[in-house]
C-alpha cells in the first residue's frame, strides 16, 4: 500500500495538470474567439499600434486573458463600445473573480439604456468587491431608474452600512422617498448630503424638496450656498483609470476637469497634461491647464500655458485676462498695463478687455478717458448687465448721481435680479429718504438668493436710520 501512495498521488498530480491544462485550453479558446476585429476608422497610429499588438497577443498567447484585458481599456477609453462590449462579455466569463470586468461591463450597458442587463452586472461587481463604492452606488441608480425602490433602497442602505455619510446614497435614498411622496424623509437625506458636501452633492434636489414643502427661505438659502457647476459625480478610478489610454484630447481634458473639479487638482493636472500632449496646438487645453497651475499658485507655469493660448489663439480674451490678473499678483503695474495694452490690440472687442481697461483708468481718476471703454463694452455686448453698471460705477465716482442710476435701471432691463444693480437701488432710494422707493426695492432685493443676508441686513439698518423705523416685512 506505501507503494501505491505515490504513484496515486502522481496520477492525481496528472489529472490535476490535465484539468488546469483544459481549461487553460479553453480559456484560451473562448478569448480568441471573442477578440474583435480591428475597425478600419482608427485613424491615430499609437492607438493602432497598440491595439494590433494587443490582438495579436489576445489570439495567440501566450497571456491571452491580458491581451484581451489591453483591448478592452483601448477600445473603451477611446470609444469603440461595441468592441469593448465584446472583449466585457468574454473576461467576465473568463476571469469570473475579477469585479472589474462586469462593473466596466455594466457601465457601457447603463450608457445604452440597457437598465436590465447592467444591473445584475453591478450587482456582481459589488459582490467582487464590496468596498467599491461606485459599483454600488450604480446599481442603487439603475435600479431606481427601473422603478424597483425597495432593490434601490437596499443598495443604498448598505452603502450608508459602510460609509454613514456618503451624500450620493444619501441622494439615492432621497430619491426613492420622493418617488413614493415621502418629502420629509427627502429633506432629512438630502440636508446631510449638502452638509457633508457643502452643497455639491444634492442641493439641486433639496431646494425642490424645500419648495413642495412650501418652504421659499430655506429653498432661498439652498441657491445662496449653491455655485454654478458646483455638482460632482461620484469619484470612480476604475472608470477613470481608463483616460490612461485614451487617444481623444478633448475626453482627457474634460476628465481632468472633473477630478480637479471634485477636490483633487493635482490628479487632475495629470490628466490635463496628457491632454496638451496629445494636442499641443489646441488653445482651449492650453487656457484649460493654465487655470489649473493659476489655482496651484504657480505663477511661472500658468504664465507660459497662457501665453501659449494666445499665441495660438490672439484674440482669447480670458487667456490675456489671467495674464492681466498674473501681473497684478506679481505687483507689476508696469507689467499690468503693458498685458492690457496687448491684450486690447490682440482682441479690441472684447467686452470684458474693454471694461478691464476702463476700470484701470477708472483707478487713476481718468474719468473721461474711462468712460469710452465702458460704452464700448456695452456696444460689444449690449444684452447683459455687467457693462451698464461699471459705466454707472464711473458715473457715481464722478457724482453724477442720475447718469449712474439710469445706467443702473439698463443694467435691470438686461438682468432684473442684478444684485448689485438691486442693492444699489435701494441705497440710492434710501439716501433720497424715497421711502416707497425704498420699500418697493428692498422687497426685491429680499427676494433674491444671490443676496447675502449680511448685506441685506446692512441695508435694512440704514432704511431705519433714514426713516426712524423698521422696513416693512
């Protein structure tokens, strides 16, 4: 029977080789199979190159699985969907461990409305991998999409089972509450997102809760606190990871955008940079990475991607702005007026150049000199309110009180909840002791989110001041 012993544990040793060798075989099958074509209409020759090579290796060995998983993240970053579904649907079965594959999988379904389809393929990834948010947080998504609130509501809730204060489940249980109706318990998730996320994630959504529940001052507060493009999607490397190969400047840049967007600006500089290599000659990239080293503090490499833009690019008017605002951070009025001076010769109409020059002479007291560029802004530019009211700023400076507050009144035709134009009003009534002007004034400025309770309150003293009593309510 010793004897024996080996010689068994020798054919197992066999078989187990043969097993793993069958599979291997048709592993290597199936991903040979499901490798796709390559489509004629790549037209960038790395991109090409690198996907030849890929196929190659995912037909032939002898790591297919890794040629196939190159593929996939070629064709996906750089939108050949419908090749990245295929290579998708084959490492799923292939590598059935790996949460990446389905996740990644699912994201390209969710995109085509495939709700059904995507949502088991997030349901696996979140199984794989458990601590990932962002597949959890989609399936939550898609599942609600499809109306299925308590599959929603439990994907949520497990997300909040790790992580208490996750705002985009805490918009996701919002959702579902609105769905049946339920706004209270709305309000309650959404008021902690936006606390926890100082109104980017769900202040959208809290103000239009606030409004069925016929709340107008704190659906008022929610648009104070609330910046243009101040939404952030969910952070999701895997997903991102994928601009790493991406060959489309634009897609890059607006990646870069987005984390930068989302807190981190030195990953996001990474992705810009890729950007402006893939397109050096793109004025756009150029201003884009600009701003980003402008936010960095980095003076002398914002300088140089500004300059570039405008070299590509003379007559961009907000690249030769950032470097008017460089030269005054670097104290340098001789430099500052030297940049504005060639800024208004590279883009003469530009409303915003024009205003910038008549403000600098505004500054040196050169009012009649000052007054043309304001006019001029306005000419260029003759439907928004931001000329109108430097040229009555210019007029006030000189105390010509009626000429400033009829540019004033322009201002509000072109944008009547004007704060500043607003607010202005009101003083001018006030010291004209025209109490119902006042009044009619003050009530609007009440009205307006943009307004700051500080500053309506300031406004609010000086009425009682010049009237001997409160402002009516």
């Amino acid at each position: 029977m010793k004897k024996l012993i080996p010689i068994l544990l020798a054919l197992a040793g066999l078989a187990t080789a043969f097993l793993l060798w069958q599979k291997s075989s048709k592993t290597a099958a199936l991903v040979s199979e499901a490798t796709p074509p390559i489509p004629a209409s790549i037209e960038n020759q790395e991109l090409l190159t690198r996907i030849q090579k890929a196929t190659t290796q995912a037909q032939e060995g002898p790591t297919p699985i890794e040629g196939l998983a190159t593929l996939s993240r070629l064709y996906h970053a750089n939108g050949f969907t419908r090749e990245a579904w295929q290579c998708y649907a084959a490492l799923v079965l292939a590598e059935p461990d790996q949460a990446r594959w389905p996740y990644l999988f699912a994201r390209i379904l969710a995109g085509y409305g495939q709700l059904e389809e995507a949502s088991p393929l997030f349901a696996r990834a979140s199984e794989l991998a458990p601590d990932y948010t962002p597949a959890r947080i989609r399936l939550g998504d898609t599942l609600l999409k499809q109306n299925k609130f308590e599959e929603a509501q439990s994907a949520y809730q497990k997300t909040l089972s790790q992580d208490p204060a996750n705002a985009y489940a805490l918009v996701g249980l919002a959702r579902v509450a609105i769905a049946r109706d339920d706004y209270p318990l709305a309000r309650t998730h959404l008021e902690k997102a936006v606390q926890t996320t100082n109104y980017q994630i769900g202040a959208d959504l809290l103000g239009d809760v606030y409004k069925k529940l016929n709340l107008p001052h704190l659906e008022n507060r929610v648009l104070q606190n609330t910046a243009w493009g101040s939404y952030a999607d969910i952070p999701d490397p895997w997903s991102l990871s994928l601009m790493d190969d991406c060959y489309d400047a634009y897609q890059v840049s607006i990646a870069g955008g987005w984390v930068a967007h989302q807190g981190d600006l030195r990953k996001g500089l990474r992705y810009m940079r890729r950007a402006v290599e893939l397109d050096p000659d793109n004025a756009t990239l150029q201003y884009q990475i600009g701003g980003a080293y402008l936010a960095l503090d980095d003076l002398e490499r914002a300088e140089e991607h500004y300059r570039r833009c405008v070299e590509l690019q003379p007559d961009y008017a907000d690249a030769w702005l950032a470097l008017i605002d460089i030269a005054q951070r670097r104290q340098s009025p001789t430099l500052t007026r030297r940049t504005l001076e060639a800024a208004l010769r590279a883009a003469p109409n530009s409303p915003s150049l024009n205003i910038e020059k008549g403000k600098a002479l505004l500054a040196l007291k050169r009012f009649n000199q000052a007054l043309p560029y304001f006019e001029k802004s306005i000419e260029l530019r003759p439907h928004e309110a931001v000329g109108y009211i430097e040229l009555a700023r210019a007029y006030l400076a000189q105390e010509r009180i009626e000429e400033g507050i009829a540019q004033m009144r322009e201002a509000l035709l072109r944008e009547p909840n004007n704060p500043i134009a607003l607010t202005t009003m009101v003083f001018d009534a006030i010291l004209r002791a025209d109490q119902p002007a006042a009044d009619k004034w003050l009530a609007q400025v009440r009205q307006q989110a943009r307004i700051r309770p500080d500053e309506v309150a300031a406004l609010e003293s000086r009425y009682q001041k010049q009237f001997g009593q409160a402002p009516p309510r």
